[in-house]
C-alpha cells in the first residue's frame, strides 16, 4: 500500500511539471488518502503486536 501512495505521488509531481492540475489534485489526493490507511495499518500491527507479546 505504500507502494501505490508513492506512486500517485509521483504521478502527482509529473503532472504539476507538465502543468496538468486536475490530474495532479486528484493523483494528490489519492497519495494522502493510502497514506493514511498505511499509517493506521501500521499502527494497528504494532498495538496487536505489542498486545500477544504480553
């Protein structure tokens, strides 16, 4: 899931380059929203984790 947030990001920098803004935006947003399912997912591997070796 990181992967494909740092594959929208990019995605959004080529196209702020080449001055495609929508697709920018939109390519932006994407990254941010997996960004954060991958952030809470991490998270919640280390609370379960720290939570069985107790």
């Amino acid at each position: 899931m990181l992967g494909w947030s740092v594959m929208f990001f990019v995605v959004a920098i080529v196209a702020a380059i080449f001055g495609f803004g929508g697709i920018a935006g939109a390519a932006t947003g994407i990254a941010k929203i997996l960004f954060m399912i991958f952030i809470v997912l991490f998270v919640l591997s280390l609370v379960s984790r720290a939570i069985r070796r107790s």
